[in-house]
C-alpha cells in the first residue's frame, strides 16, 4: 500500500506518477535533492488505508488549552458535527489566512504522518494539511502539505495526508490546519503516525 518513487525529471517520468494516481494512490510526501548534474526527488505515495505506523496520541477536540490546539482569535466554531465527531470551522475573510496549529514534541529521523477529514467547497489551492519537523531553535528542517482534492459539486468530507521525513535533530512537529480562501472550512479527527527510520549499516 506504499511506494517509493526516486526519479529525476526526463521523458516519460510523469507517466509513472500519474499510473500511481490512475490505481489509487495519492502522493503524501515530495523531497527534493540537489546532485551534481540533477534536481532529485523522492516522493510516497500512499493508498486509502495504507499503514503510516503507529499512533501518536493527540488532541482531536480542538481543546484551546495550554499546550494544545492555537487557534485563532476569531473566525472559528468548534462544535460536535453530525456524527458526534467534534469538529472545527475555520471562517476567513483575510489576505493572510487563518489555521488552527498543534506543536508536540517529536524525534529523528523519522517519518510522521498527520491526517486530518476536511469538507469545504474552496478550491483545493486555499485549503492547506500541513506537517513540519522543527529544530530545537523553531527553524523549519522539513515541510509537507497534504494533496487537496478540487472540490465537484456539494462539499463532501475528504480524508488527506501529508508525511514528513524528520531528519536526526528533529525537537518538535508544528501541525497546521489552514484557509487561505474567502470562506470556510470544516476540519475533523486529526491523527498522526509514525514509523523509526532504521540506522543505518
């Protein structure tokens, strides 16, 4: 249920992502090297209920307490949706955006997985899933944002990912649920996985 894809930009390349895409998996993390004569990428893709690891434990009540959920000063509800699921609307009428972030302590190198069920009928560009591995000092070592799919018709839940491989000196993970558009947008379960890169030989 997961891929690996190591592959430098050339003839026919996109055709092997886009089979990917045809046969149900979705990209959830997107590195890029420098070589000497290349740009490198590694990419993973990940099917529908793929095993991302194990469970970290995190708030998914959207509690605004010391230590959990940031949110912001205004333009956002949370409530208990229709499944009795607690959930979070962010509204935003602002150039700068509005999110709801998460910071916990994390180590690496690893990779972590932070999913998250969201309903909106903004285009996929202004709805963000954000995973970053922090250094001890908050500078950013690694980001990831989850695949958005266009929104057809009447806003349905879509389940996204996004997966970060945190290298060694990783101190903290910043979990971001972000509107950039004119609108709203529902947020609900957040999870997040994890699986130890093994040292290597």
């Amino acid at each position: 249920d997961l891929v690996w894809y190591l592959y430098y930009f050339r003839e026919g390349e996109e055709d092997v992502r886009a089979a990917l895409r045809r046969i149900g998996y979705t990209q959830v993390l997107h590195n890029q090297y420098v070589a000497p004569r290349y740009q490198i990428f590694l990419d993973l893709y990940a099917r529908p209920g793929a095993n991302m690891g194990g469970a970290m434990p995190i708030d998914t009540t959207f509690a605004a307490t010391n230590g959990g959920w940031v949110l912001p000063p205004d333009g956002e509800v949370v409530s208990t949706g229709e499944d009795g699921a607690p959930q979070v609307t962010i509204a935003n009428q602002s150039l700068d955006g509005r999110e709801a972030s998460l910071l916990i302590d994390a180590t690496g190198p690893s990779l972590y997985t932070f999913s998250a069920d969201l309903r909106s009928g903004l285009p996929n560009d202004d709805v963000e899933v954000v995973v970053a591995c922090m250094s001890p000092a908050g500078m950013e070592l690694s980001v990831q944002t989850a695949v958005i799919p266009q929104p057809q018709g009447a806003p349905v839940w879509n389940r996204v990912q996004a997966t970060a491989l945190c290298p060694e000196g990783t101190a903290s993970l910043r979990l971001a649920l972000q509107n950039q558009g004119f609108g709203d947008v529902d947020f609900r379960n957040p999870t997040l996985q994890t699986i130890a890169v093994p040292e290597s030989q």
